[in-house]
C-alpha cells in the first residue's frame, strides 16, 4: 500500500491506473479504523480495480466547541489494518495541504444541510461537503463509498454529486453495529464502561420505532413519543433529537410511508451519539 501525503503525489500514482482503464473506489474516512469503515473498505477492493482510502480529521467540519481536538487518531494502527484488507493507496494529508493559508472556498447544500444534526451542528454539512468535494476532485474516483450509520451525510452527497453534476457513483452500505445493537463509531472510545451501557438506549429506540411500525403504527407523533419516553428512562441520556422524515429531503413525516428514516442524536453524559433505521415491513433493517 502507497501511503500519500501529498496531493500531487496521489495524483500522480492514480494517473497511472487511469491511463491503463482500471477503475477506482474510494472511501474518505476521518481514521481510527472499526468495522464499519472496514465494510465500506471490503467493498471497494470488490468492486473496483484500485482502492484509496482517506484518513483526514476534517476541521472545517467540526465547530468551535467540538471534538476536533480530542477525536481519536492512530495512524500506525491505520495502515497496518488497510494493509492487510489490500488497500492500494492511503491518502492521509496535513491540514495545511488541504487547506493551505488564505483558503477561502466552501460548498453548501443549502435546505438539507440545515435539518436534523445541521440544527445542532451549524457549518458541519458544509465542511463534509467541502472536503468531500475536494477529495472527489483530487481522487476522481469512479465509486465511493458511504455508510449510513451518517444517514444525513450521505443524503447529502449524493445530492451535491446530482447538483454539481459530478461523475462519481456514490454507494451507501449498511450500519454494522456491536453485539449488542450499538453502532460502531470512532466515538464509542469517548465512553466509560456505564456510557458505554446507557449507549443501547439508542438502538432500543429504533428497534422499538421498527415494533410499532410493524404492528402497524402509522402516526409518527406516537413513535417518536414510546421513543422519547423509552430514551428518558436512562439516566445518562440526553435527546439531541428523535426525528422520523422522508429519505429524500428529510422533512417530518406525520403520516409513515415508506421508506421512512428515523433518526436520533443523543448525548451519553457529553459524548453525542447518532444512530437511525430505515423503517421496513420487511425483515429488520439496518
Ligand atoms: P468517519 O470516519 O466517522 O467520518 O466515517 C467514515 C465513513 O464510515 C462514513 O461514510 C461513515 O458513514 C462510515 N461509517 C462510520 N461508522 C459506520 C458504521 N458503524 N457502519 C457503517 N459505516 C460506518
């Protein structure tokens, strides 16, 4: 695996494989490696003929009172996981390189950057959009790969590559979540071993959102009222939002129809977690 920490330097070893017709995935990620960036990872090296993979702790995406300083990094441990999946190129660049001194351009999708996590997090869809853009610009790849345990986040890109016209195929893959239902996310380090436990609070309320659907709740008011009771039982949990909306803008529902997204950002103490499920008459989903 080529590790790249230059712009210039990705770039050229790409233009090699592109010159030869092979096909490039990528997957942007912010690092410290679980399965579910591993997922996205496995299923790249599937479908395309070269594999990058970002590692980039994007600050533009972060606000002002945020983690950015505290998320978890490990590069060492990094590469060692990528290679041994067979990833060909990790693209790990400086803030300097992506944002050198004097920067001054962003990309907004304007209304669903605001809904859901956009209310509590101002400015975070636009720096995701951004480095997003930007990768997309230097990686060119022909796929990427999104999970949507960040169901907003990949609504969003898919939107922005629609609006901007862009060429790159954007596939999104499930949630893969612990033993016990929690999703996995680089996060989860921020929590004690009792976090860690009132953390189940999350999935118990989605998986409670998917009974009553099932049993034939149509009203989104009462799902998301068992979801909000359920979620104020636990102590250590307090509710960002619990929000049930149409998959392709994101606007409330009132009456369910599928495919209907429930999602939830809760804090555990002062770690803010999201999680979401897509409602199905079917088998659980993810
Ligand atoms: P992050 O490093 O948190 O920015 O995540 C990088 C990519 O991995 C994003 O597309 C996330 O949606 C995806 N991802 C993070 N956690 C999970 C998970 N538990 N299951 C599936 N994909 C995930």
């Amino acid at each position: 695996m080529k590790v790249c920490r230059k712009i210039d330097e990705i770039r050229q070893h790409l233009q090699a494989d592109k010159t030869s017709g092979r096909t490039i995935g990528f997957v942007p990620t912010m690092g410290y490696l679980h399965e579910g960036h591993l997922s996205l990872v496995r299923e790249s090296l599937n479908l395309t003929d070269r594999t990058v993979v970002s590692i980039f702790v994007n600050p533009t995406q972060f606000g002002p009172r945020e983690d950015y300083h505290q998320y978890p990094r490990n590069l060492e441990r990094d590469i060692n996981i990528l290679q041994k999946l067979g990833v060909d190129y990790l693209f790990a660049p400086s803030v300097e390189e992506m944002y050198p001194p004097g920067y001054q351009t962003y990309v907004e999708v304007t209304e669903l950057q605001n809904k859901l996590c956009g209310r509590s997090r101002p400015g975070h869809f636009r720096g995701v959009c951004t480095i997003v853009l930007k990768l997309f610009n230097i990686i060119q790849p022909d796929w990427a790969f999104f999970g949507q345990k960040d169901a907003q986040q990949a609504i969003i890109i898919q939107k922005m590559v629609t609006d901007l016209h862009l060429t790159t195929r954007i596939k999104v893959l499930p949630i893969v979540r612990d033993k016990d239902g929690l999703a996995l996310s680089s996060r989860n380090t921020y929590l004690n071993p009792q976090e860690r436990q009132a953390a189940l609070v999350l999935y118990k309320s989605l998986q409670l959102a998917q009974q009553l659907f099932a049993a034939g709740e149509r009203n989104a008011t009462v799902i998301k009222q068992a979801m909000i009771d359920l979620i104020q039982q636990e102590p250590l949990a307090k509710i960002d939002y619990v929000a049930i909306v149409e998959m392709e803008n994101l606007e409330e529902l009132k009456e369910i129809k599928e495919p209907a997204l429930v999602a939830l950002a809760v804090f555990i103490n002062r770690v803010r977690l999201i999680d979401n499920i897509i409602l199905s008459l079917k088998e659980k989903k993810s």
